[in-house]
C-alpha cells in the first residue's frame, strides 16, 4: 500500500512537473507544417516576387496566422509598407507582448523572409515558376509554427516581434526598411532570430548552423536551451559571408546585437537553388517538423532568460 502511494505520488509529480512545461505537452504537427509550406510554394502564388498579386495572396494567408493566434499588429495593421522599393510591397509585421511587467518592454524579433524570385525567363520542362519551397516558404512556415505556439500559450516574459519580410531576393530591402524604422523609433531588442531555408536535413552530427557562427554565443546557448547538439559550424557560411545575405544583417548593423540566421541548407543537401525545381514535393517536412519543435523551448527561453543571456563576442 506505501509503495502504491509512493508511486501515486511521484506520476502526480510528473504530471504536475509537465502541466507546467508547456513546450513538453505541446506538439508541432506535421500536418500544419505541410498545409502552410504547400500553400507558399504552390503556382497558384507563382514565385512570391516583391510587389506581385502572388506575394500579396502570401501576404493575407500571413496576416490570417497573425490574427487567428491572438498576434497584435505592430503598427496599424500588419502590413509594414516598403519606402525603398519602386512597387507596392510589405512586411507583415505582428507581435506578442510579453507577461513580465519589466521583460514585456525588451523584444525578441523572429522571422523570415517569405518572398521569393517569381518566374523564370527560360522554363524547364514546360515550367516557369519559381516556387521558392525550401527558399524561404520553408522558413516562414517555421514562423507560423512559432506563432502558433505563442499565440496559445503566452508563455513569453519578453515580447516577441513576429516580421515576415518582403523583397529579401532584392537586396534585404524588407529588413532595411524595418531595421531603420525602428531604430528610428528606439525599438528596445535584445536579441533577432531568422529562419531561412529549412526545407531538407543535413548529413551532420547536429541540425542547423546559424550564420555568424563566431560573433555571437548564440549557438552554445541553444545548444543549452534545447538541452542537445542542435546547432553546429559549417565552414561555408563563412566561406560565403552568409551572415551578410540575410535578413538578420541590418539588424545587425542598426542594432549592434546578436542577430543570426539559422539553416540547415549546407550546399550539399539541396540543387535546386534559385531554380524552378525548389518545389514543395522535394521538402521533407517530418524533419522540418522535428527541427521547429526543438526549436520551441530555445525561443522561450530566449523570451524568458532573466538576464540577457546571449551576447556579441569582442
């Protein structure tokens, strides 16, 4: 009877230790993740360019997840609009205050860039549109996700900046425009996370590698954060500057603090870049999946460190 009770009383610890975790009893489903990649890198939005009835069909499906998930727009409405690019183009841009009466007043910024190249001036095999499933359908997918997770549990002491950026393939001109206006704004950042090309697994010991692998301690924290080797360096991220051709750059560069792109397309996992092969029927999205729930409590704690746990190495 003791050992009844005993036992009684350590599965109620257990249930009670879980109840109060809510990245454990949450569950990514890769259902969800295929819907939304899917939709992204269908012809119906025929490439996602800047300034395209295509990307604007991508831009409203965004806006839904913002506003289905109890996401607030930042500005007016969600749609940030370009001043530096010629056509009418926008960031979808929503955020999640956070729970802490003093952490609430830093943000943590998540994002990805959900443009892409549109259609090809050669077509192959009778195909001309540039579907963009790995780049970067499958990082903004990742941010749905998170949005989804948040918008349910509100588990965020910091609040977290959601931002979907436009014309990204044209030279960063969505992080420009919104780095630089909030700057303007002395927008309180601790910290900026990019998700780009997430589409299909490496053949490494680890997940992803986050660009900047050495400027910042980030990828040792999350590591710590996901309680595995999640975040690995891989050499061509620093043979071809990568840290510089994402989204996380001109935060980078506005903010001074650690801005980082996470990937797990390493050059030898993947052929179809920029091409109209990118298509959703080659993403694996049990691995996407995967990768997005280990990636929940890494987010969290970033929104709910007591102190600003990651920073720029000297």
């Amino acid at each position: 009877m003791i050992k009844k009770i005993v036992s009684l009383f350590f599965l109620c610890a257990l249930v009670s230790c879980k109840s109060n975790s809510p990245v454990v009893a949450y569950k990514v489903e890769q259902q969800s993740v295929a819907k939304t990649l899917e939709f992204l890198a269908s012809d119906e939005l025929q490439g996602r360019a800047a300034g395209s009835p295509g990307i604007d069909k991508a831009a409203q499906y965004l806006e839904k997840v913002f506003s289905e998930n109890s996401i607030k727009p930042y500005f007016s409405t969600y749609k940030d609009t370009l001043s530096n690019y010629p056509k009418t183009t926008y960031n979808i841009v929503g955020y999640l205050e956070g729970n802490d009466p003093k952490l609430k007043k830093e943000f943590v910024v998540v994002s990805a860039h959900y443009d892409h190249i549109g259609l090809a001036e050669k077509a192959i095999s009778g195909d001309n549109i540039n579907n963009g499933a790995n780049d970067n359908a499958s990082g903004t997918t990742a941010v749905t996700e998170i949005v989804k997770y948040f918008g349910k549990t509100k588990s965020n002491k910091r609040s977290i900046l959601f931002v979907f950026f436009s014309a990204e393939e044209e030279g960063l001109l969505g992080s420009k425009h919104l780095a630089k206006k909030l700057k303007e704004k002395n927008f309180n950042i601790y910290t900026m996370l990019n998700f780009e090309m997430i589409g299909v697994p490496m053949k490494r010991d680890f997940t992803a590698y986050i660009t900047g692998y050495g400027k910042s301690n980030m990828a040792s924290k999350f590591n710590e954060y996901s309680g595995k080797n999640l975040i690995g360096f891989v050499q061509q991220e620093l043979t071809y500057r990568l840290f510089m051709a994402s989204d996380n750059y001109p935060f980078f560069t506005e903010f001074n603090i650690p801005a980082q792109t996470v990937c797990t397309f390493d050059f030898e996992n993947f052929d179809y870049y920029h091409q109209v092969q990118d298509e959703f029927k080659l993403m694996d999205t049990a691995h996407m999946t995967s990768f997005i729930q280990d990636m929940l409590p890494v987010i969290e704690k970033m929104a709910n460190t007591s102190t600003k746990e990651i920073t720029l190495k000297k």
